[in-house]
C-alpha cells in the first residue's frame, strides 16, 4: 500500500463537503426517527457507505467507506481497503477517524495529511496539491433475501396484515410490527425469515441505540442493534448474545431494511431429561453467513425470557425502549 493512501485511511476521510447547513440551535433536540420520509437531518444525508477506486503509488485500489452520524454534526467515518464488510473487505485492517460538521464541511482527521470531498452523493479523495486520487459513489446495499417469499409449507408469522400470531405486538399506521412480540405457535428445530429496520437514533450509542433482539425458542438471542461500522461483537447486530461475535458486522445503516435468515436445530434429550445435543445454529444476515453451524451452550443467552428445556418454544422479539421494526416474518419447521 501507498504511503499516501496508508496516512489517508489512518486519518480517516479527511474532508466531507455535504453542501448542507451548520448544525443550528434549533437541531438540538434528540433524534429518533423510525423512518426515513420527512427526515431533515442534515447529518442524515451524509452518512452511509461509500464505495470505488483510487489511484496511488502502488497502483488502483477498492475502498469502501462507512461514515456514521454520532448526532448534533459529529462523525465517525471507517475505511476498508478491498471494499465493504461483506463485500470485498478481507477483515484485516479498518481505518477510523472522528469528525465534524462546521459551515457546510464535515472535517475528518488532519487536512494537511491528504482530503476528501461529498456532494451530491460522491466522495472525491485528493492529495494535500489537489490530485484527484478517486471518486467514491454513495451506494445503499440491499439483503439478496430482502422480500423473501416463503416456500410451500412456511407457517406465516407476520405479513403486514394483523398480528394475529403474536402475543403483545402491535402495528404502526403503515403495517410494521412493534414489539414487544411473542408468537402464539412454539418451535422445535426449523427456518425463520425476519426483516428489521433499526431507527436512526444518531446521539445515542452502545445498546441504547436501535435495541431488540430475536429470541429463537425465547431462549437464543441474536442481537439486533444499529451497530452500523462497528467492531461486531456478541452483543451487536449480529451477534449471539452473550455468546459468540459475527464473523462480520454486515450490520447495514440504520433506517435501512435488513434480513436474518436463521437455521435452527433444537436440542436432542433422552428419556431422563439430560441434553445429548446441544443445539446449533446458522446466521445470515443480509445474506452473508455471520455464524455457521454454531454449537450453542446448554443455558439461555442473556435476558432469554425461556428456561432450556426439552419443550418447543416461541419466537421473541424483545422491546429494549428503541423504536425497532419488523416486517415478512415466516417459519419453516424441519421434518
């Protein structure tokens, strides 16, 4: 790698032009947004993933790009050398910096090392004379599962119609499921689909932000959470709870609809009672496997409201107090 495009990345994208006004007194009050219609945040429109070539010593290179508003004009932009988590970046390395919005300009790392520019949905990365390096385009990635019909012989939990599976859900004007939820039907081993969306809670962080979490027999929880380019530990999206980290974060911005395709066997007792298998479990989020066939302890994960046992259980989709969605939810039970 360059030396140039080394001390770019370490610095992070040193300069963001979002054409955008200053963040004003009037911008102060805390955000949470559950959708994106009406949305006026100025911090809004810069963040997202940002993907393309540049030119350097060492020949041309993929970035990506992952800048996430931290609220009241402040960033944090993370820089991936191959592509995107999930899409081409080869899990070593991230770059990151800390920035702000001032005048129209969110600024990144040190100016005088190397710079870059957004308008208009690209990213221009330039020397410290002004080369232009390379273009990044602003790109929204959607989950090759997102819409997933279920097959013949699929138990429909949630089609935007009523909630007539689920105890304690409710639904909003335009038909997403709220949790707290807990479906009527219980599960042994099987496949289920479920579509989320986190809200866009940009001065929150850590678990208060975009919080819940889906409970395989109420007693597994896959984390969800707007973890949007974060380290990908066991208690972000992604993550078996109190268990094992994703392989990868492909947790996508918030206000983006994203998709768990989980696989699921249940545990196997004997006649006495006692575990003989443990269960296993495979998630894909957004489409890319974030854990493969994973053996789980004998004991629920943290906040599981379902003790271990040899009965089939529901599945549970926690209200954490953040303004999380659901949507095309079906169970496919193995024979």
């Amino acid at each position: 790698m360059s030396t140039w495009l080394h001390r770019v990345l370490c610095m992070g994208v040193c300069c963001v032009v979002a054409n955008l006004g200053t963040w004003s007194q009037a911008q102060e009050a805390k955000i949470v947004a559950d959708h994106p219609e009406g949305l006026t945040d100025p911090d809004f429109a810069i963040q997202g993933e940002y993907l393309g070539q540049t030119q350097t010593d060492d020949g041309e290179l993929k970035i990506g790009v992952q800048v996430i508003a931290k609220g009241k004009g402040k960033f944090t932009a993370v820089g991936y050398v191959g592509g995107l988590p999930g899409a081409g970046w080869k899990g070593d390395k991230k770059y990151e910096s800390a920035g702000v919005l001032k005048d129209g300009v969110a600024t990144f790392g040190v100016v005088e090392v190397a710079g870059a520019t957004v308008k208009d949905g690209e990213m221009t990365i330039t020397t410290v004379g002004g080369t232009v390096m390379g273009k990044l385009k602003k790109t929204v990635r959607e989950s090759p599962t997102l819409g997933a019909k279920p097959p013949e012989g699929a138990i429909v939990l949630f089609d935007g119609k009523n909630t007539n599976e689920w105890d304690g859900a409710r639904l909003t004007a335009d038909g997403l499921l709220i949790p707290q939820a807990t479906s009527k039907r219980k599960f042994q081993s099987g496949q289920l689909h479920l579509e989320f969306r986190t809200p866009y809670m940009p001065q929150d962080s850590g678990q208060g932000r975009g919080n819940s979490g889906c409970y395989l027999q109420g007693r597994y929880e896959v984390q969800i959470l707007d973890s949007f380019g974060l380290e990908g530990k066991d208690n972000e999206c992604g993550g078996i709870y109190s268990v094992r980290d994703p392989a990868v974060n492909m947790c996508l911005p918030p206000l983006t609809w994203q998709t768990y395709d989980i696989n699921f066997t249940a545990a196997v007792y004997d006649d006495a009672g006692k575990v003989v298998k443990n269960p296993r479990i495979t998630v894909r989020h957004n489409g890319v496997v974030v854990h493969d066939n994973v053996e789980l302890p004998n004991r629920k994960t943290t906040a599981a409201p379902v003790e271990v046992g040899r009965e089939p259980g529901p599945v549970y989709l926690q209200d954490h107090g953040n303004p999380v969605r659901y949507r095309n939810i079906w169970f496919v039970e193995s024979k």
